[in-house]
C-alpha cells in the first residue's frame, strides 16, 4: 500500500480536523488513481467535523487532480 496525505477527523485536536498521512490501496480493475493537487472543505463538511465521533473520518470529498498516464 501507498501513503498519501488526507484532511481527517482528530478529535484529540481542538480544531478537530488535521493532515495524516493515510494508506493509500491501489486502484481496483474499474478504478483509476488520481494525484490530487487540491481540495475544497464546504461548510457542511466542516460543521459535520463538530458532531463526528470518528476518529479517521476523511473530509475533502471535493477535489481536482491528475490522473497518470
């Protein structure tokens, strides 16, 4: 597995969301990889960060990127 860097849930954080390093698992056979150069957290993602109990959870689910050749 590769590791990538992801905006995720930490609620030992006092601003709760924090950039980890994450396993990345390889693209399944009907999926691609994409190197992703920039996200977008809206407002409903991060006011879901305040009531989330999760630690892990991913935000960032708006994003724009590269898909290799």
């Amino acid at each position: 597995m590769t590791e990538t860097t992801a905006v995720v849930v930490d609620p030992s954080s006092c601003q709760r969301l924090v950039l980890r390093p994450v396993a990345l698992a390889p693209a399944d056979r009907v999926e691609v990889t994409v190197r992703v150069t920039a996200i977008s957290l809206d407002r409903g993602e991060v006011n879901r960060t305040k009531r989330q109990t999760e630690a892990g959870w991913r935000a960032g689910r708006d994003f724009v990127g590269i898909v290799p050749t």
